[in-house]
C-alpha cells in the first residue's frame, strides 16, 4: 500500500480515547436494549428493567465483532499501553451509577453493593487484557496475527468475567452445575464459539483499518 492512500490520525491519544469510549458505550447500549432489555418476557416500558433471568446477558455473544474494533484499533493505532482499560473508564464510571440504579436500589437484584463495583472493574479488565495481550505478545508474531489473538483474548475474558459476575453477584445466580436451557451458561454451546470467532474476526478488521492510517 503507498503512502498516497493512507491517513493522517490527526486525534491526540485522549481525544482517541474518548471517541472509542464512547463508541463502546454506544455498542454495550444497543447490546443490552435489544437483546437483554427486549428480550421475551423481559419486556418492560422504557427506563424500566425486566425480570431477565431467562437469556439475561445474552448481547454478550452478539457484540464481540464491533467491541473487538472498539478496544484493538486505537491499541494499533497509538500503539500504547493502558488505552484498551481508559477506553472502558466512562462505561465503568456512568455504568456503575446506571447499575447501582436499576439492580440494586430498583430492582434490588445484587447481593450487595459490591456487585456494583464488580461490574465496573468487569470493563477495565476486559480492556485490560487487550493491554496485556498486546504488550506480552512475541514481538515475531506479526501484527495481524496478533491483533487476532487480541480479539480472541477480548472475548474469553468477557465470557469469564461475566460469567463469575451472574453466577456470584444476585441473589438469584447462574448455576453452573444445573445449566438453565436459555440461561447465558444455556446458549454457551453456540454462544462462546460464536463469540469467539467473530471478536478474533473483528480482530483482524482493527488491523485491517488501521493499515490505512500512519
């Protein structure tokens, strides 16, 4: 590729930040409202959390290709350590108000406040081991195979993360020894393959992209 068709990133690494940060915001929104909040009998009028116990975290399998893009691009970009966790900083911030409201004060949910902050912690880690994959990395594997690896990385941790967070932070948890059909646990058998698949394919999609960009 010459140099005519790339891009300059003209973006300062804080403003790259906050662009993907919210971007990811955006993603986990869409995520949970169509597939969580309206999911069968979860429906409930706006600003209002259904009973979700049924697929409850199911968006989870369906955003790894676009949450992939969100945290391994500006990673490739900037090519710096620490931006996949800030890109999860206003998720974790605004969600632990979001989450305190809904599931512990409304809907009273959680065991206890501190299911809260585990949720908040949930995002920096997730965006912690893109951090980590990419730093640890041999630096002979090539840039593309890793940002697939990133992706992959991406996904199990999320998959883990939440599923310590259903199983130990309600009241009423995912039981992982009597597997609910439907439960998040239920649906893993196609779920987690698809899950990863598509984040190691948005994986390459961030590198791909990021190819046009000095």
């Amino acid at each position: 590729m010459s140099k005519d068709t790339l891009f300059n990133w003209r973006l300062k690494k804080w403003q790259t930040i906050l662009l993907f940060g919210f971007l990811q915001m955006i993603i986990y929104a869409v995520g949970v409202y169509f597939f969580d909040y309206f999911a069968g009998t979860a429906t409930a009028g706006f600003g209002i959390m259904g009973e979700v116990w049924g697929i409850g975290m199911f968006f989870i399998y369906m955003i790894g290709f676009f949450l992939s893009i969100i945290i391994i691009l500006p990673i490739l970009i900037h090519k710096s350590f620490g931006i996949g966790i800030l890109i999860f900083l206003p998720y974790s911030i605004i969600g632990f108000f979001v989450e305190y409201y809904y599931e512990f004060a409304s809907q009273q949910t959680l065991k206890s406040i501190w299911g809260v902050f585990g949720w908040a912690v949930i995002g920096l880690l997730i965006g912690l081991s893109a951090d980590l994959t990419f730093r640890f990395l041999s630096k002979k594997i090539s840039l593309k195979i890793k940002a697939i690896i990133m992706g992959i990385v991406i996904a199990l941790t999320n998959f883990v993360l939440t599923l310590i967070a259903v199983s130990f932070f309600y009241k009423i948890s995912t039981s992982i020894t009597n597997i609910a059909p439907g439960s998040f646990l239920g649906v893993a058998y196609f779920g987690l393959p698809w899950l990863v698949i598509n984040s190691g394919f948005g994986g390459y999609t961030a590198y791909a992209i990021s190819r046009n960009f000095k």
